[in-house]
C-alpha cells in the first residue's frame, strides 16, 4: 500500500523557518520516499505504507522536542492502491 502524508507545524514564523519546522523537514526529506515536496505553508510525501508510517512517528516525536505546538497531517491511501 502507498501513503500520502501532509503536514504542517506551528506556530508559523514568516520571517524564518523555526527550529521545528526544519527538524520536520529533516525527517521527511531524510526518509525513504518519494514524490517529497517542502514548502512554506504545507509538506507533503509519498511512498510505502512502513515508510510513510516511520517517517510520521519520527516527525512528530522530532518535531514537538524542537519546539512545535502543533503538528496538523492528513495521511491518505493513494488511490488504485489499496
């Protein structure tokens, strides 16, 4: 099965990228998969279901000891894949 994950993390800081948001970056951009996409205001990734799954679990624990008060993601199955 392949995921799709989206996340975001807070609190914003427009002027620079905190500390966690480069930490959640990190971890997506480090991890095995693919179709990975950073931005400002949004992340997404795609790839198998231990990967993206792995990689959710590292991002959170990672990202909310760097500072995040919140972590919003949308994990979907990519469809024609379940």
């Amino acid at each position: 099965m392949r995921l799709r994950v989206e996340f975001t993390t807070e609190p914003f800081d427009l002027d620079e990228a905190p500390p966690h948001a480069l930490v959640a970056r990190e971890v997506i951009s480090s991890a095995d998969l693919d179709a990975v996409d950073v931005g400002p205001f949004g992340n997404t990734a795609e790839g198998g279901a231990d990967q993206v799954l792995g990689a959710v679990e590292a991002l959170l624990r990672q990202a909310l000891a760097s500072g995040a008060t919140r972590v919003s993601l949308q994990v979907n199955v990519i469809e024609g894949d379940r």
